[in-house]
C-alpha cells in the first residue's frame, strides 16, 4: 500500500523585505501568484484535503485566493519561526500516518517531478526525514547544511547562527522537508529558541532527531532555481523571467511563432495553436486561449479571451474576456473592453471600443465608433463616428441592430433603441425611436443655405471696423 502523504504549505510570513502592502505569496509571477504555483506543484501528489496552507498575515486574502483549489488552512496568530508555523497544525495534523512534506510558499519554482523523487527517496530510506538540498556559489541568507563523516546531516545552521567556517559552506538547506510524520510529532515540542531571533527553527529538528539516534538524509538537487525563494522585487522579477522563458519555448516548440520571444509576455496558462505569430511586445494574459493561424500584433494586450483560427489582432490592440470567433480582424488600436463576442469574418477597426456587445458575423465597424451594451446582426455596417449611448444616467440599456443593417457615419443611437433587420440610418441622426425593418431612420436639422452671406458679413465687419477709426 503507498505510504499516505500529507502536505503542509508555510504562507504565514509578512515579507518585510517586499515592501510591500500585499502579503508576499500573494504576488504574481508568471502570471499565477506564489502561492497558487506550490498548491499546483502539491496538488498530483496528495488529494486536496490532505494539504494545508498555513496562513498569518493577510489570511482571508490568502484563502480567497486558493477557494478554489479545495485544500485546507491552518491558522498562525504568531509569527515565531517555522517551527512555531509547524506547531500551529498540531491539533489538524498530528493524528496523521505516513509521511508530512513541508514546504514553503514563495518556492514557485518547484517542481511536482522534484516533490515526487523527495517523497519517493524519503519512503525508501530508513530516515527520520529528508531535505532537499543545493549548492549556491553565493549561499548567503541560507541556512547551511553540515554533515558527518558518513555523509549524513549532522546539522542545518542559519545565517545568523553559523560561525565563520559553516558560513563557507556552499550546501545549502532549501526549507524543503519530507518527515516521517509520527516521529516529527513526537519530537517537535523540543525546538526552542535559543538563537538569536528567538524563533522556533524548524531546522533544529535535524540536531533533536540525531539525540535520538535517528537520522537525516539529504537529496541534492542540481538545479538550484527550483528552490529558489522569493524575498525582494529582484527576486521575483528574475523567478518571473524563468517561468516566461520556459513559457515560450515550449510554445516556439510546439510551433507557434514568437518574433523577438524576449520582448514578449505570456502567462503560464495561455495557450496557443500552431502557426499562429506572436509579434514583439505583445501581452498575452491570463486563461487566454488563442487558435491556429491567427497573427497578434505588435504590442497588443489579451487577457482572459478566447481566439479562434485565423484571428488577426492588429498592433496596439486591448481584448479582455471576449470571445473572438474565427477569420475575424480586430485593430490596429481597438478595445474590447469586456464580455464581448466577435462573429466569424467580422472587422473591428482603428479606436473602435466594444464593451459588453455581442457583434455578428461578418459585420463592420472599420472606424471611430463605440459601441456597448449592444445586440449587433450579421452583416451590418457601422459607420465612423457611430455611438450607442449606453447610460442614462442611472442604468445601461441595450441597442438592438438586425441583420444587413447599415448605420451611417457620426450616428448616436440612444438606447435602448432598435434598428430593424436592413434599416438604414442616415448619417448624423440622432435616433432615439425604434427604426423597422427596411425603413430609413433620419433625425437632425434641415440643411439651410443663405447665399451671399459671406460677402454681406465681411462688408458688415469691414463698415462696422471703419465706424470705430473715424
């Protein structure tokens, strides 16, 4: 029978070096918060219920955030060290078999591959717990891994603790543990706080359990970045470009175009077709899904949308949760703010803003215009300069325009209103009454000519200016 695992998560900490007002695992890199990358690296290795964050500082925020992920919370009132965030889970914890794996959640970088060999090492081994471990030409800030003669850790020493000679020691304790859970309980009342922050360090635990007679192993990870903590803006800059260079190679890999791939930003979860071209600079965010074949513009934003096949996006174009159907051309310089969808083969222009507007296939709006709140057919035209005024003031109301209609340049139809299917709306009206079907909707002034009213002003000036010399 595989040994049980239980998972807890340390997330309680401040992170004062941050500066910031945000709780540290809250921050986001490649596109998913500190946190939310651990619970995934955690999730194939336990079910939900068997991991724990726990959380101190900003919990409510921390929770929300992983609602829904399922797992459970523990509750830090003190922030006294990791083992003090250990102790916490106790009374949730300590009637638990098996094996308890520790980890902490400003580690994003690390891998459910590299859990699976710690869990793996530590079933096959006879020790009380094992740690990953790695070598760091700069090894300052981490706690030092000592060992005996036989190779086996005889200490783990923080920063402030170490003397002179452990400092020099280039193997170094990544905070990552996997214990053999009935012992660590039996045990872990017996770290105390004899160091010089007077917190409870769970690395003292390696020292208690050799009082005991039992030992500790190390797994030695080549790959330093995977331990990689967060503790500065720097840090989580460089994790953040790790995450996005992964990101587009395996998206170069799989066959998608990415010209100039350093300039280029894409979130861990978007995903994109074959043949498809990311030109530089472009921003793509979020659970954005885009085809195959489609081309996304230099230095345009897409957040939370869904492209279909053959979708270009123009340069400087904004979509956020929209739907874009496929053939459909979209920019340059156009928003989607919101909640929109784009029939297949429709045209959005330059400075065309749709907000909350479901758009026809095959229809048009080339230039200058928005529109929202708007039921829109196919086929239809909209003008340059054309406005659906939306808000009244109090709440939004809808437009309604039917199939083949054909709205003329610098309209302004003030909803809620309907354009019957192939209506016309001359160009500069003001519609405020329903137009049906097959009719012309007009509404602005008569035109009026006054000819010679030209000369006959200038004349007026000309005497006007002659009266005040004399």
């Amino acid at each position: 029978m595989q040994t049980p695992v239980t998972i807890v998560i340390l997330a309680a900490g401040l992170g004062t070096r941050m500066k910031s007002k945000q709780a540290k695992v809250l921050h986001r890199a490649g596109g998913r918060s500190l946190i939310g990358h651990v619970v995934r690296a955690a999730l194939p290795l336990a079910p939900p219920e068997q991991i724990y964050a726990v959380v101190g500082h900003q919990a409510e925020r921390v929770r929300e955030e992983l609602a829904s992920t399922g797992i459970g919370f523990i509750e830090q009132t003190e922030a006294l060290g990791t083992g003090h965030a250990v102790m916490a889970g106790r009374e949730r914890l300590a009637s638990l078999d098996g094996l308890l794996v520790v980890l902490y959640g400003d580690c994003p970088l690390l891998s459910a591959g590299t859990l699976e060999r710690l869990i793996e090492s530590q079933a096959a081994s006879p020790h009380a717990a094992t740690v990953i471990t790695t070598l760091l030409d700069e090894p300052f800030g981490y706690g030092r891994v000592v060992t005996d003669a036989d190779g086996r850790i005889a200490a783990i020493v923080e920063e402030k603790a170490a003397s002179p000679e452990q400092r020099a020691i280039r193997e170094i304790n990544s905070g990552i543990y996997c214990f053999r859970a009935e012992l660590l309980w039996r045990h872990l009342d017996e770290i105390g706080t004899a160091n010089p922050a007077g917190e409870y360090y769970l690395t003292d635990i390696v020292e208690i359990f050799r009082r005991h007679g039992y030992s500790c192993g190390a797994m030695l990870l080549e790959d330093a970045r995977e331990v990689l903590g967060i503790n500065t803006r720097v840090d989580l800059a460089q994790v953040d470009r790790i995450f996005r260079e992964r990101k587009t190679l395996e998206l170069m890999l799989a066959g998608v175009t990415i010209e100039r791939p350093e300039t280029v930003t894409v979130d861990l979860d978007v995903r994109i077709g074959t043949d498809t071209v990311v030109e530089p600079f472009a921003r793509l965010l979020g659970q954005t899904s885009i085809g195959e074949d489609c081309r996304i513009g230099a230095c345009s934003i897409i957040a939370d949308s869904t492209l279909g096949d053959g979708v270009e996006v123009g340069p400087f174009t904004i979509i956020g949760t929209s739907a874009v159907e496929a053939g459909a051309r979209i920019g340059p310089y156009a928003r989607l703010r919101r909640d929109n969808h784009i029939g297949a083969g429709a045209e959005i222009g330059n400075y065309v803003e749709l907000k909350k507007t479901r758009f026809g296939p095959g229809s048009k709006a080339m230039h200058l215009a928005y529109l929202g709140d708007s039921v829109i057919g196919a086929d239809v035209n909209i003008g340059a300069g054309t406005i659906t005024c939306n808000y009244d003031g109090i709440k939004k109301n809808p437009t309604l325009i039917g199939d083949g209609a054909f709205v003329g340049s610098n309209s302004t139809l003030v909803a809620p209103v309907e354009i019957g299917t192939g209506s016309y709306v001359a160009a500069g009206s003001v519609i405020t009454h329903p137009v049906p079907p097959g009719s012309l909707g007009v509404a602005r002034e008569r035109q009026v000519v006054k000819e010679d009213w030209v000369r006959q002003r200038r004349e007026k000036a000309r005497l006007e200016n002659q009266d005040r010399v004399v």
